[in-house]
C-alpha cells in the first residue's frame, strides 16, 4: 500500500558504535520498531521473522557487504520486494548510481545527522512509489 505507515526496519551495520546512535535516532526520535544487526549473516537470521517494511543497509561491512546482503534478501520471497536505503561514507554519484541499479532507493551519507536520519527516512519511503 503506497500509504502505508512506515513502523519497521531492519538496520544493518557492524560498527557498534553506528549501530548505536542510529539506533537511537531511529527508536527514541524516529518511533521505528527496528532490527538491529551487526551483520548480513545477523539480518538474513532476522528477517523473516521480523519482517521488515525496509531495509536499511551499511554498504562496507566484513564478509557480506551491504550489497551481497541485499542480494541475498532479494533472493527470499518474505524480503524480496522490501525496500532498500544503502547508507555510505561514499556517495559520489557513480557509487550512487551503482546502489541504486541494485534496486536501492537511494543512499544516505554517513555522516549522518542522529536528529534528522527519521525524516531523511520517512521522506524516502513516502516517495518510493515514484
């Protein structure tokens, strides 16, 4: 449903850190029910019985990144067409352009800002239609 209020997300990221304040922008700003995960391994243990309205997706983690996690993702039919954000240190806009032939959204810098990444979020969704 292109109205569908967006309330959970699974979120990859093997920086503890990250993993932390996003954490935290998501659930305590955002309102999202969220997945946290250290890693692609974690999110594809996760997913099915999360199941998850988005994905949100660190591109370099170990072992699998951000993109071989989508792929694998897309390969089960509970996530298969669950919508994607890659977020990345690298955002020039080839890498962009590659995340985004992928079947991504689109891509959130990192740095990002903790009191704006929910907004950021939910803009994205409401236009993900389009």
């Amino acid at each position: 449903m292109a109205d569908e209020a967006l309330t959970r997300i699974l979120y990859v990221e093997d920086d503890a850190d990250i993993r932390s304040v996003a954490s935290f922008a998501l659930e305590a700003v955002g309102g999202f029910v969220l997945a946290a995960c250290a890693s692609g391994e974690e999110a594809l243990a996760q997913a099915a019985a999360f199941a998850p309205q988005l994905l949100l997706l660190d591109v370099m983690m170990p072992g699998m990144d951000g993109p071989e996690t989508l792929a694998a993702l897309r390969a089960r039919p509970e996530t298969a067409a669950t919508p994607a954000v890659f977020m990345t240190a690298k955002v020039q806009p080839q890498e962009v352009a590659r995340y985004r032939a992928l079947g991504a959204l689109d891509v959130i810098s990192k740095p990002f800002d903790p009191m704006t990444l929910s907004d950021e979020i939910r803009a994205l969704w409401a236009r993900r239609g389009g």
